[in-house]
C-alpha cells in the first residue's frame, strides 16, 4: 500500500474527518504566500489593527495595500486541490474545513460551512456596525477616488476588508467552532499550511492529542511533522488527486 493508499484507506475509514488548509493550497492557484518573497510584505509594512483604528493616514495606507493584493488574486480560480476536498465534502467524506486563507477558492470550488479564520478579503466590513459588502465595489471606488471608502450604512470611516489585521483578534465564535471540531476528529488533514501561525495551528495539535490520526501534506517541512501518522512534503493539488483516485 502506498501514501496515497493509506491516507484514502483511514478517510474512507473515518466518520469525522476535519481538515484545514493554509496558504499552500491556494498557492497553486496563483495567489503568492504572503510570507514569500515574492508576497506584498516583502515590500510594504502592514497596517497593524491599532493603527487603523487611530489614523487617517494608516487607513489610507491599509486600502492602498488591499487594492494592490486585490489585484494578485482577483482573477485566480480554485485548483485541482480545492476541487478535491468540495467534491469529498460533497459526498459527505468531511465533517468541517477550516482555513487561513482569506481568498475564498474553497467556495469558489463548491465547498459550504468553511470556517475562515483569518476572514475574507473578497468582503468588506463595518467595524462599527457590522456592515457588510462585497469587496470589489469597493477598491474600486478607492482606486479611482484615492480615497478610503466609509460605511455605507454608518458612514463610520472603520470600514475595512473582512480579514484578521496584524494586531486584531480571531473571530471568537470562528475560533469556538474550529477548535470543538477539531477535538472532535478522528482524522485531521493539514493541508498546506507552515502550522507556523497561532493559534491556528495549535487546531492539529488539539486533534491530536485527541487521539485524532493526523496527516500533514505540505512544502515544506513543519514543527508539526513529528506528531503526524504521515507527512507527505510534496505538490498538495497532485497528492490530493492521488488519494482521491485510490478512494474506493
Ligand atoms: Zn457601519
């Protein structure tokens, strides 16, 4: 029995199968890591969450910086890998899918239910009143105004892409969620995540120690690694088709 077979073998085994996706899934759609060399912060000092709240002129930069990573992913489609897991979703294979990626490929792919921790960036948001909006009207509007937009709701100017900003925290209830499913597995997936950043990767852990069977698939290597059943280091969007073609 080879990896692909084995991992096909304990999710076809599994009735609470939970699995969580970071960067490197979306990455072959395109979309850069934002910790790579090639990402936004190798060039721009990210608006801390304080400072949005504090400054016209950090706001100012903040829109500056969403507009111009708006750009870098606009226009990316969901891959094999997303394809892979909203087909298993469908078919009833996964209990939960919880992400760090705030590009939506996993709905774009077909998948429903999944748990954005570090929100969306294809939303806009009222700080003040919750107001909430599709994101393109909106760097639109800042890129022919060069203004930052206010809600249009409240008019309060704390209006901001639907992400988690340096500085802000999780989403309690999105957290509540995905670490009560996690407890929960009995099978945990990492799927192209460092497992760098917490608390969200503090979620396989949790699994774990849970008794979950836990299987890491990713670039490269993970603090992680040495707790996992198996860990592949290996393209995710190949390695996913791979076990699903030896599902029975
Ligand atoms: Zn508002």
């Amino acid at each position: 029995m080879d990896n692909y077979q084995q991992i096909a073998a304990w999710l076809a085994a599994a009735s609470r199968t939970v699995v969580f996706t970071g960067a490197g899934i979306s990455t072959e759609s395109g979309i850069p890591d934002f910790r790579s060399p090639g990402g936004i912060w190798a060039t721009s000092t990210p608006v801390e969450y304080h400072d949005f709240l504090e400054s016209a002129d950090a706001r100012y930069e903040y829109w500056r910086q969403k507009a111009a990573a708006h750009r870098d992913y606009a226009r990316c489609q969901p891959n094999i890998g997303h394809q892979v897991l909203a087909q298993w979703q469908a078919r009833g294979r996964l209990r939960g899918l919880i992400t760090q990626n705030i590009d939506e490929l996993h709905q774009q792919a077909g998948s429903t239910g999944v748990l954005e921790l570090h929100g969306t960036a294809r939303k806009v948001k009222c700080l003040a009143c919750d107001e909430i909006r599709e994101a393109d009207p909106w760097v639109a509007a800042f890129l022919e105004s060069d203004q930052p937009p206010s809600c249009p709701a409240c008019a309060s100017p704390l209006f901001k892409h639907a992400t988690i900003s340096f500085g802000q925290a999780l989403d309690r209830a999105t957290l509540a969620k995905s670490m009560k499913l996690s407890q929960e597995a009995d099978l945990f997936l990492a799927l192209g995540s460092s497992l760098v950043v917490h608390p969200a990767a503090g979620l396989p852990q949790l699994a774990r120690q849970r008794g979950a069977r836990l299987v890491i698939i990713t670039r490269d290597e993970t603090p992680l690694d040495g707790l996992a059943d198996l860990v592949l280091h290996e393209p995710l969007g190949a390695a996913l088709e791979a076990i699903a073609a030896a599902l029975p």
